[in-house]
C-alpha cells in the first residue's frame, strides 16, 4: 500500500479524537460561544475551559484526547509533569490512557503551590526529575505565565523541558506580533503541541451551519491571529 494511504488513515484517526474531543467539550460547556472577557481584557466570541469536563465520560474523552495528541508529536520524553491545579489531574489522566492505548508505562510527577513542611516534604510530588526530559501538560496558553514558571522549577531540578501539551491552541497574538504559543516556543526552546486549535473550532461551528458565530470567530483570528 502506498504512503498516501497510510497517511490518510492516521489524518483521520487524527481528525476522530479532535471531533469527539471537540463535541465532548460543547456538551460539557467547556467550550462556550457567546461574549467573553478574557483576562488580557480581549472581547472572545469564544471561551474554553478543561474544569467543566468533569464527569466520568468527558473525562475519558479529556484523556483519550490528550493520550492521542502527546502520541502524535512523536516526541521523546521521561516524564509527564503537571502544573497545579488542573495540570495534576490532567497529567495522571493522560497517562492512564497512554497506557490503555499504546501499553506504554509513562512516569508523572507535578508541584504543589506551596512547599509541603511535613511528611515527605518539598513542593513536588512523584517521579524524579532530575537529568530527566520533560513534557509539560496544561489546558491553554493565555500569557504563558505558568509555563515560565515550571519551566523554572525544572532547571532548579536539572531537567530538560522538551515539549509542552495543551488541550487547546488559541492562535492569537501574544504581546507582539507573535502568538502566545510561539513566545514560548522562542522563549524556552520546547515545542508546544495541543489537541486542537483555533481552525479546528472554525471546521467543527462551519459544519454546524451557525453561520453567525463562524464570522465571529473568523473577525476575532483576523484581529487578533
């Protein structure tokens, strides 16, 4: 069978997981369309948020979806690290799933907020980190804040940050003329892949026929992309 064959069917393998992820996420509201005030004070057409996938079915989705995204960027890792709060359970998700589906063990460790003083100690919990490579799991890049953040406490660890996996990629400026999402790539040297992003909203509102929140979302990218 040729390439071209192989490659359409991991394209639609590929496009399954984003759809089921992306109707998952607007039966949860996660993925709300409507007015949004955004915490850069940006005026969204559209608003996501992974806290909203919480029953036990969206959650299967959630990390089905994300086991599928970190498989498909074939990236080279030790550790699976999730930032506090929604990193924690988001990084143990995913890796239960990766393990159903590619019966690949995957180690993970995350932070806590503030330094534990009893018991074991210290601010991060589960697998060691050091000389290790690392893959950061988090919802969405806004500013990119928190990612600078880990980032930090994994050089203070001696480990490699080598990827960064999010549910979703705006694709919207940050402070200048790059995307929030290329800042970071710039700023720390690790590729940021996500399960889906602005164009796959875009493919998914155009197949709904709402013709009227596609040319909001359409004049939002214009502006801000």
């Amino acid at each position: 069978m040729t390439n071209n064959f192989w490659a359409r069917i991991k394209n639609n393998m590929m496009q399954h997981y984003k759809s089921e992820f992306i109707q998952t996420a607007v039966r949860s509201e996660a993925l709300c369309f409507g007015e949004f005030t955004l915490k850069s004070g940006r005026i969204s057409p559209y608003f996501f948020n992974a806290g909203k996938l919480y029953q036990s079915s969206a959650l299967s989705v959630l990390a089905k979806a994300y086991a599928q995204a970190l498989h498909q960027a074939q990236i080279e890792f030790d550790v699976l690290f999730g930032p506090a709060y929604k990193g924690i359970s988001l990084s143990a998700l995913t890796a239960a799933a990766y393990y159903d589906l590619f019966n690949v063990d995957i180690s993970v460790a995350y932070n806590r907020k503030e330094k534990k003083a009893h018991g074991e100690g210290g601010q991060l919990v589960g697998a060691p980190l050091a000389n290790k490579k690392v893959v950061v799991i988090d919802d969405v890049i806004t500013a990119g804040t928190a990612i600078r953040e880990v980032a930090d406490i994994l050089k203070q660890q001696q480990a490699e940050l080598v990827g960064v996996l999010i549910g979703l990629d705006r694709c919207e400026k940050g402070k200048g003329d790059l995307t929030a999402v290329q800042e970071v790539e710039a700023d720390l040297g690790a590729k940021v892949f996500s399960i889906i992003s602005l164009p796959d909203i875009e493919q998914f509102i155009q197949s709904s026929g709402d013709a009227s929140t596609l040319q909001s979302i359409q004049a939002y990218r214009k502006k801000y992309a």
